[in-house]
C-alpha cells in the first residue's frame, strides 16, 4: 500500500540553499524566480528552486541517457559531501537530446497549496494569436486518425495542436509561473531553462496535472490520467460535465488504455503493485479528467525514478497505443515537432529517488512568443469536433496565466 510520503521527502544536495538557519518557504521560493533561476518545480511533495548550473548532462557517442545521468551525478557527487540532484526535462521523442542539469543552488521547502498566492497581472500586452493547425484542419486530421484506427490495429492516438502568442513586449516569464501556480495548486507547476541561440532567456513553463511516476526508496507512484470533459462556469452544469465523463464508455475505455500500459510496465520491477478498478474524477480550473494513482512497492533490486520513466515514457496518455503504430500515425498527421510538450520534467538524486510529470498544459516562451501546445487522445468513438473543443479548453491554462483573467 502506498504511503504518503511528504514528510519523509528530503533533496540531498551539497548546494543546497537555506536562509540563516531557517528554510525558506515556498511562497518565498516562487517570488525568487527570476532572472538567474534555472528550475521550478512545485509538487503535492515539496518546491525546489534551482539556481544557475553547476554541470549539464553530456553523453558520450551511444551511451544511454540512464548512464549518462548516472555518471554526471557521481561525478557530481564525489566533489561534495552529500549526494547531488539533477532536474530537468525530457522530449516527446525519447530518441532525442534531453535537457538535464545540476543547479549550482538548490533551495527546498514545502508545497505550495499551504500559501495563499497574490493575484497578478497580466503577462503579455497587445498579442496576437496563430493557430496551428486550424481547428477545421485539426478536425480533419482527428477523422483522419479514426480511418487508421478503423483500418489498422490502432487503438488510441493523441493528436496535438500549437498556439503561438506573439506580444508587442517581452513576456513576464516569472509572472506567468506566479499565475500558474495561483490557479492550478493541486498540479505540478515548473520552469525549466532552455538552451538558446539568441543570447536571451527561453523556458519551458507550464502547470501540469499528471504525475508520471514518483519514487521514495521502494514507494512508488504512477498517477495517469486519461479521458477530459471542458468544465462550465454553471454549477449545475460543470456537476453534470463531470458525472457525463465519469459514466461515459468513450472515455473509460481511453483510461484504461493508459492504466493497463503504465501497470504492465511497472508491474515487473514491483513485489505489489495496487490498481484501483475503477477511476477518479479530478479537476483543474479548466477541465475534468479521469485519474487512477497506481501504487506499489518495488522489488529489492529497485530502478532509479529515471529509469522507471524511461520504461514508462511515452505513454497512451501522450502518444497512443500500439506504441509504435501511434508515433508513426502522429509523424503522418502532425505538421509541427512536438519538442518537450508530452514530455516529462522532475527530477533524480543519486540514490535513485525523484518525481517526473507530464509536460501538459504548457508552453515555450522566449522573448515576446509563447508557444502554447494542447493534445487529445484519439479512440474509436472519438468526434473531431470535440477534441478541438478539448484542446481549446486545454489552451486556456496557459492563455490564462499569459492574459491574467481569472487568476
């Protein structure tokens, strides 16, 4: 049986930054993020604030990245006195270069959901939006998708769609964290530096509500979710949104897609594994999802948290099922490189603990562009147009934290 782990949680890193002798608070943390940050993550476990980098992931001509992580943080680790822990992000395509790093300074302390945020304003003036694909296009390839499933041994595809923000200014990265942090505290909210050509700051942000897997010595936790419902401003009528996708077979067959693929793959590294039988309803600001937390206890021989997100990554949740039959369908329907959206962001120490999420409901902004990215998961019963009213609703998380309305 999992057990909640949040006050066992610890980060063990010889940079770790405290105030005096006193930790800072999360609230502290999140009014920190600036211009030399490197890394936010705020989870239901802790916040960690990550300053400047001390060393970058390399890897050597066909070494894995699960040894390459390895080395760097025993290189790390063997020039202090306590072990060193590496943050960042991975791509949808796990063939690709991931961004992975230790901060020169890693500041702790606890969740955010115990702090009342400070509403702010918005991030961006006088913008402009561009859709890509347009929603009649993106239905088009929705119904192209169910051809191939009707056709082929395809179950589930997700489809995805881009939103580029452009303003007269330079967008308020640290104000768009702030945002999405006052208005979605159950979720996981991070920030993560990119590299860049340009000689100015590019960031992954976002506040994403799926946890891929987290690890606590032999604890571990896998929270997908699978199957979303737009929510209503009308009381009556977001109940009844909710009770629609909770009952509705299109859905609950999307779900347990995603449920049996990340039970499968855990299910060798674990002495238990507990599946709940049915789903969970739970809410962001903007839309209802399905949700089951897989717990278990791992096997004496325990995987490190990267490796367990390895196996685990990608999942139906953000690519589909077959696997292989589904990236092949996204490479023939979608116009534009996915990058770090439907990826995975978190981090590892050296004893193998970390938490890794999903890189939902985010964005790339540098300079004055915000990159917005949305995705829904394709079955059999699918309707075009309501997956484009799906990942319209999905936009609005990151469109609120850039706009400012609502937060």
């Amino acid at each position: 049986m999992y057990t909640d782990t949040s006050q066992l949680f610890s980060v063990n890193t010889a940079t770790t930054e405290r105030m005096g002798n006193e930790q800072p608070t999360a609230i502290e943390l999140l009014h920190r993020y600036g211009a030399g940050s490197s890394f936010f993550l705020d989870s239901p476990e802790r916040t960690l604030l990550g300053s400047g980098i001390r060393a970058r992931l390399s890897r050597r001509p066909g070494e894995p990245t699960a040894d390459a992580l390895q080395r760097l943080l025993t290189d790390v680790g063997q020039k202090d006195d306590t072990p060193a822990i590496a943050v960042g992000a991975l791509p949808f395509a796990p063939e690709a270069d991931p961004i992975l790093f230790i901060p020169q300074q890693m500041a702790t302390a606890d969740r955010l959901t115990r702090h009342a945020i400070a509403r702010t304003k918005p991030t961006i003036r006088n913008s402009v939006t561009q859709e890509r694909p347009t929603p009649a296009v993106y239905a088009q390839q929705v119904q192209q998708a169910l051809d191939l499933i009707r056709q082929s041994a395809l179950k589930k595809v997700v489809l995805s769609r881009m939103l580029e923000v452009v303003g007269e200014s330079d967008v308020d990265q640290a104000g768009v964290l702030r945002n999405l942090a006052a208005r979605n505290a159950a979720g996981y909210t991070f920030a993560v530096d990119l590299p860049t050509v340009s000689g100015g700051v590019r960031r992954l942000i976002g506040a994403s509500p799926e946890l891929l897997l987290r690890r606590k010595g032999t604890q571990v936790l896998a929270n997908p979710i699978a199957g979303t419902e737009p929510r209503s401003i009308d009381p009556g009528e977001d109940l009844a949104r909710s009770r629609r996708l909770l009952h509705s077979a299109k859905d609950r067959h999307e779900h347990a897609l995603v449920v049996a693929a990340v039970a499968d793959t855990l299910r060798p590294y674990c002495r238990t594994l507990e599946v709940p039988p049915v789903p969970e309803l739970i809410a962001t600001p903007r839309v209802w999802h399905l949700s089951t937390r897989i717990c278990g206890e791992l096997s004496h021989y325990a995987p490190s948290s990267f490796d367990l997100a390895l196996a685990l990554h990608p999942t139906p949740a953000v690519c589909g099922e077959p696997r292989d039959l589904a990236r092949q369908a996204i490479e023939q329907l979608e116009d534009f490189d996915r990058g770090l959206f439907t990826g995975l962001v978190g981090w590892c120490d050296a004893n193998g603990d970390g938490e890794w999420a999903v890189t939902i409901r985010c964005a790339e902004i540098e300079a004055n562009r915000a990159k917005l990215f949305a995705g829904a998961g394709i079955v059999a019963d699918s309707e075009p147009w309501r997956e484009v009213a799906e990942t319209s609703a999905k936009f609005r998380t990151l469109l609120d934290a850039l706009q400012g309305d609502g937060v």
